[in-house]
C-alpha cells in the first residue's frame, strides 16, 4: 500500500475490518490507473492478482514501474533505453583495463565495472589501481558501501548473490546501474558537451591539415614550374642537326615522361582546394585563403606562362631544325659550286698573262684573237655561277650558318679572282685588238668550232650541275615537279647528241684540210681549248648522272609516298580522336546539369564515364607515336586534317580535368546533402528548380532567372523595396564577388543553409560553460578529464589566458577560443 501511495502521489484508504479485501483492491486500481496515466501499459495484470499476494505478477508490476520510471527515460544517441544504458556504461569504463562490459549479467561479477563507473565520475572515492580482478567480493562491498555512503544509492545487490550465481539477474543489476546514471546524469550533460567539441575540434583539425597538404602541394608544382620555364625559354642554338635533334627528343621526353605527372598534380591540387572550401562553408568557417602567390588562380597563370614557354620552344626547335637542314643543303651546294667555279679558273690568270702575241705570226694572232674573244664568251657564260656563289655565301651569313667566316673567305677570293680575270681580260682584249690589224687569215672552221663549242661546252658543264645539284622537296607535287623537270631535260638529250655531232663535224673538216691541204696548224685549235675528247668525255659524263639522278628521284619519290601513308595514318586517327574529345565533353556539359537517380547514381554513373575515358589512353598514346614517326621524318605540314598532336593533347587534359570536376562538385553535393540533411527529395527539387530557370543550359544563373527559381521555391521576396533589400541580401551571400551568375554549387549552400541547423560558436562557448562549471574560464585538468588527450592538447595549445576579475592562476579564456573557430578572432 505503501508502495503505491508513493506511485501516484495519493493518499489511500485505509481498510477497516471486514472490507480489507474491497479497499485493498480500490487503493491497488488507483496506483494502476496512475501507472497507465503514464503510458505504462499493464497486460495480464490487475488488482486482484496483487492483493491476492500473486509474487510474480507482483515482481513483474514492480519491473515495470522500475523500468518506466528509472530506466526508460534513458537514452544515448537515440538508442532505446536498455541500449543507451549499455553504451552509457561502455563509454564510462573504456579507459579501465579489465572491464569489458557487454551485457547486465555476467560482465559485473567482478565488480570492477562498479568501481571503474565510481571512480570515473569521483575518483576520489576509491583507488582503483589497488583493486585486483580475481578479488570480485571485495571490489563488490566497495563499490556497494561507497555508492551507499556517498553517492546516496541504497544497497539493492548482495555481493555473495552476485559471485555465487553463475550468471546474475539482468533486472536487478540494470536497476542498480540505473541508480549510477540518474546519480551521474550532470556529468552526462558534460559528456555531451565534451563530445560537442570534440566534433567541432575534429573538423577544425581536419581542415588545418588539408590546408597544410595544399600549400606543399602548391609550393612542389610552382617550384617545378619555376625550374621547368628557364628551360623552356633557353633559345641558344645549336650548330648541327644532330644535337638539334636531340633537343627534340629531350623536350619529346618531357612531354612524355615529365608533364604528364604534373598534369595530374594541378588537377588533384584544385579539387582539394574545391573539396576544403566545401568543408569549411558546410562548417561555418570562413573561406581558406591559400598563401601569397599560391592561389588557385596564380597556379593556373604558372602553368599557362609554362604551357606557352612549351609552345613556344617547340616551335624554335622546329624552326632551327629547317634552318640547320636549310643551311646544310646551301653549305653543300656553295661547295659544288666553288668547286665548279675553281676547276673552271685554273691557270686562266696565267693564260690570260701571257704575251705570245708579240712573237706569234699573223695568223697566230688572228688565232689569238678569236680564241680570246670565244673566252671572253665563256667567261660571260660564267658570270651566273659567280653571282649564285656570292648569292648563297649571302644567304649563309643571314641565316648565321657556323661555319660562315671560311664561306666569306672562300667566296671573297672567287670574287677577287673573278675581278682579276675581267682586268686581265680586258688587257688582253686592248693588245689583240692593236694588232688586229696585222692578223689577216683565220681559220674560219676553227672560229666556227670555238663558237659552237663552247656554249655546247657551257651546256654540258651546266647540264652535270644540275644533275649532281641536291634537292630538298616536302611533298609529292614537288618530287613530281622534279621528276617532270628531268623528264623534259632528258627529252632534250637527243638534239643535244646532233649538235654534238655537228661540233665533232667540224672538227672532222679541219682536219681534212689540215690533212689535204698540208696546213701547218701544229694539230690544235688556236680558238678554244675545247677538243673532242673533252666534249666525248663531258657527254659520257652527263649520259651517266642521269639514271643516277633518276634513282635519286625514284627513292625520293618513295620517301614522299611513304610521308604522305604518315600523314594520313596520322589523319585518320586525329579525325575520330578529335570529334570523340568534343563528343565527351558536351556529354560531360549535360549531365552535369542532368537530373537522373539519386546523388550517388550519379556519381557512379561519372566514375564509370571516367573510367571509360581513362580506356581510350591507349589510343592518344598510338597517335602520339604516329606524331612522333611524323617529326622523325621531318614532316611539317598535313592536308588531311586540322587537328595536330597539340590540339589533342590539350583536348585530352581538358577532357580529364573537366570529368574529375564534374566528379568533385557531386561529392561536394554530396557532402552538403549530408552535413546539413537534406533529403535525397529536396536535393531533386533544387536541382530540378535550378535546371527549369537555367534557360541556356550554362549551369549558371543570373539574377532575374536566380529571383525567379527563389520565388518558385517559395521565398517572398516582393517588388517593394523591402523584398529587393531581401534579394539584395541574399545575392551578397551566393554571389560575394557580384559576377552576375551564381553557380549551382553556391545555390545548393544556400539553401542548404536556409533548411538545416549548424553549429554555431555560442553553441561551443556553452559547451564549454557546462565543462567549466557555468565559469567564466576552464583550466587544463577540466579539458584533460573531459576530452580525449589530444583534442584537450589541442585546446590547451590555442587557448589564451583568462584575465576576467575571477581569473585564477592556470585559468584559460574558452570563449575567445570558441569565436576564433568560427573566424570571428584570431585563433
């Protein structure tokens, strides 16, 4: 009866005698009618069962009211009762060795979980390093008698019950530990409060970390920038093509081997960036600002400078290459052609000094006469060769060919040479000419030998030239040109052979004169120097350089189709690769901004893409080997198709970049959905609301489309100048830099920050409070009972004293700490 007086707070009737059974039973259903009053339902039990003295209806009656009463209101990160208790406990004893609480039964026989929860909250009640885990009564009666004596919890277990039974009743030792929790619930808003901080010291640390890994990643790819660019910009020449070449494949290397990996850095670098930015707004701290000259924004710059340093020496490289390959080709030909000119000049200086005029008989000079003048008709047809000399030791010097000093002395002494003759030429001339008068008989077959001769002879020496000249073609017009050019000379051979003939006639005559006539000629030509031997031995000359010179020109033709088979091999596969890069990126464009399954359907859907497109590497690998077969082979140019390897290449860096931003952004949203719970529903609504107002499908907003999604939504944001300061409000917020557009990502932020709670400093500060005590300050033993060692050691660290009118030695300002979390003080 008592018992229940105390349940419903009544006072019951005392039964006389004769009716005890009747008011035992009114008193009993009053209690009951409480207990039900509180939501306790009662099944299969009733008054008469109690007061007919039923013992287990009465113990389970008494269960229930424990359990509603003292257990129920238990809970610990919305478990149930039984549940929160048990972690309740756990947590408690996790720090003690040997006790490992499982269950309500056999995990207390010891008794060092009675101890360890005691000694947790009051250490100074009990010292728990003496107690010893194979002495359970002792640790039992000790733990008993101090909860009894000081914590004001009534002695409900026997120790020697608990010990001696092989697994102890799991009601009675909840109840009891019940009796802990009710005892110790300050310290359990404590706990709370502690377990606040230490999410919000969790993230702060988090964050720090990925701040350092961005400035050491930033600080590795600018100083590889830095030494990389000097390289890039070394323009200094060099004076073969061999070592040109090997500065092609030098730089070759870097693009296949060096840039490739740093390509990856830059693109890793700015979804970290991404990914910590994220973080921080979703834990209401202020925006990291990287280090000076280690912005996004600055890497970028870096990399566009290197990227146009790259351009740039590519193209010098190519550029000198040509130069070299054009200066070897003019260095060859101002050789043949020197030594064309030298051969021809040999002893005409001294033939030119020689004065037999004076002792010769007047058909001697007459003789002379003419074969000075067929001379000077040679030396005339010479004057070409002297100008194309000089024309191409110009064009060495203007291309600054290395070997430029002896070309200039080579081609000043011709020139020199050249002067030289045409004085003596002229001498001579001048002294013939006074003694032309003398001269009456001439030979006129031999003048008309020496005529003929003589540009026959310039002919064949013009014709050998030109069939030992080099040739430098690039395509298969130009061999063809060439060959066609050839052809045509070849044509010519036949009338060049009659005029021959006709030459070697008349030379026939003159010696059928000599021979008829007995004419003392001495056997040679006073006209010329010129004999049939030489014209025989010219002419076998020519007739053997030209199916050389056509060989030459059927492999040169062979080395052209062959570029061209280069050219469209190359072709072929850069006109898919091309259009396949364009392809992925617009099909990048629209799923981006693409309603289809949840957040993580599209992120799967994403990382399938991106693993399709990692796939296709082996296919820009075989071009850049066919582009490599291509410049090996001196191939500048392609008809066949507008995309070079360039192109490509940054197609495809394009490419990977903008999947694994795509990527990011969904983890970003991601992340936003599930730090401030927003449903998989409303994400769907605000991407949905985002995608109808984004007219042009650019994944932006503007201000009048952005007002309009936010109204559709539901926002009042009127036309009087009460809703445009609204607007204006929120427009600072998702557009801080007023670029006019506000991107999805900024528009989730804030919705997300207009449907979900955050933490918030004044929610830290009080967190801190309840650990204090409700003071002002909090001293380092407090943050070391309550927080894990090192997020305490963290706070100590970065705490600053406390210098209130209450302060005491060791005191530190906890609130001065909790605004400089959320970037409202200097941490």
């Amino acid at each position: 009866m008592l018992l229940l007086e105390v349940i419903s707070g009544e006072r019951l009737a005392k039964p006389e005698r004769g009716k005890m059974r009747v008011h035992k039973i009114s008193n009993v259903n009053k209690a009951l009618n409480f207990i039900a009053s509180k939501g306790v339902k009662l099944v299969s039990i009733g008054a008469e069962e109690i007061v007919d003295g039923n013992a287990k209806m009465t113990l389970g009656m008494i269960w229930t009211i424990i359990l509603r009463f003292a257990i129920q209101d238990i809970s610990v990160e919305e478990t149930s009762a039984k549940e929160g208790l048990l972690l309740w406990c756990q947590r408690k004893t996790a720090p003690y060795k040997n006790v490992n609480i499982q269950n309500f039964h056999i995990s207390w026989k010891d008794g060092l979980g009675f101890c360890a929860l005691i000694h947790r909250h009051r250490p100074e009640l009990i010292d728990y390093g003496k107690l010893r885990k194979d002495d359970p009564m002792t640790n039992l009666n000790t733990a008993f008698d101090v909860a009894e004596k000081y914590l004001d919890i009534p002695k409900m277990l026997d120790a020697e019950d608990i010990v001696g039974t092989a697994r102890p009743d799991e009601k009675a030792i909840m109840t009891y530990v019940s009796s802990f929790y009710h005892a110790f619930s300050g310290a359990q808003k404590a706990e709370t409060a502690a377990n606040r901080i230490c999410k919000v010291l969790a993230v702060n640390q988090e964050n720090e970390q990925l701040m350092e890994d961005y400035e050491k990643l930033a600080s590795d790819l600018l100083e590889w920038i830095r030494r990389t660019i000097p390289w890039l910009e070394n323009r200094v020449p060099e004076n073969t093509m061999q070592a040109m070449q090997q500065k092609l494949e030098d730089f070759r290397d870097y693009r296949r081997l060096h840039k490739p990996p740093k390509v990856q850095e830059k693109c890793q670098l700015e979804i970290n960036f991404n990914t910590l930015q994220t973080k921080l707004r979703l834990s209401n701290r202020p925006a990291f600002m990287p280090s000076e000259g280690k912005m996004v924004s600055d890497i970028s710059n870096a990399w566009g400078s290197l990227e146009g340093a790259e351009k740039g020496y590519e193209e010098w490289l190519l550029n000198e290459i040509r130069r070299l390959e054009r200066l070897d080709h003019l260095a060859e030909k101002f050789r043949q052609k020197a030594a064309i000119h030298e051969a021809w000049t040999d002893g005409k200086e001294e033939m030119l000094q020689q004065k037999d005029y004076e002792t010769a008989s007047l058909s001697d000079i007459k003789a002379l006469l003419k074969k000075h003048e067929a001379f000077e008709s040679d030396l005339a047809a010479h004057q070409d060769r002297v100008e194309q000399i000089a024309a191409i030791a110009q064009e060495l010097n203007e291309l600054e060919y290395y070997d430029s000093p002896s070309v200039n002395v080579r081609c000043q002494q011709i020139c020199d040479q050249w002067d030289s003759l045409g004085v003596l030429t002229q001498k001579r001339s001048e002294a013939l000419q006074r003694t032309e008068k003398l001269l009456e008989t001439i030979d006129q077959l031999y003048l008309e030998f020496a005529k003929r001769a003589a540009p026959f002879n310039n002919w064949m020496e013009g014709a050998m030239e030109d069939l030992q000249d080099t040739f430098i073609v690039h395509t298969i017009e130009e061999i063809q040109g060439l060959s066609t050019a050839h052809e045509q000379f070849k044509a010519t051979l036949p009338e060049a052979d009659k005029e021959r003939q006709a030459i070697l006639g008349i030379h026939n005559e003159i010696a059928k004169i000599v021979q008829t006539y007995h004419v003392n000629m001495a056997g040679t030509n006073p006209y010329t120097t010129i004999n049939p031997q030489e014209i025989n031995a010219k002419w076998d000359k020519v007739r053997q350089l030209v199916p050389q010179r056509d060989q030459a020109l059927i492999e040169e033709h062979a080395r052209q189709q062959n570029n061209e088979r280069l050219r469209r091999q190359f072709a072929n596969q850069a006109n898919v690769i091309g259009p396949w890069i364009q392809t992925k990126m617009e099909e990048i464009g629209r799923i981006s901004i693409e309603m289809h399954g949840t957040l993580e359907d599209q992120l799967t859907h994403l990382r399938q893409y991106e693993k399709s497109i990692v796939n296709y590497k082996p296919k820009i690998d075989q071009l850049e080997g066919d582009h490599q077969l291509i410049q090996e082979a001196l191939i500048f140019d392609n008809k066949h198709t507008n995309y070079t390897m360039e192109h490509i290449r940054v197609g495809w860096e394009q490419l990977l970049t903008t999947i694994a931003r795509t990527i990011n952004e969904i983890e970003n949203q991601v992340l936003t959905r599930d730090a401030k719970g927003i449903s998989q529903e409303q994400m769907n609504e605000f991407r949905a609301s985002f995608n109808h107002f984004d007219r042009d499908h650019s994944g932006t907003l503007g201000a009048e489309e952005f007002k309009a999604c936010l109204i559709s939504l539901g926002f009042d944001i009127g036309n009087d100048a009460q809703g445009e300061a609204e607007f204006a409000r929120i427009m600072s917020i998702v557009d801080p830099n007023r670029l006019g557009v506000i991107t999805f990502q900024a528009f989730i932020d804030f919705m997300s920050r207009e449907t979900a709670d955050t933490d918030t400093a004044d929610q830290v500060m009080a967190s801190f409070k309840v650990l204090a005590g409700d003071k002002n300050y909090i001293l380092a033993d407090e943050l070391r009972r309550e927080l894990p060692p090192d997020q305490a050691e963290y706070c100590i660290a970065r705490m600053t004293p406390y210098t209130g009118p209450d302060a005491i030695p060791g005191a530190l300002d906890y609130m001065s700490f909790s605004t400089a979390l959320y970037g409202e003080s200097d941490l």
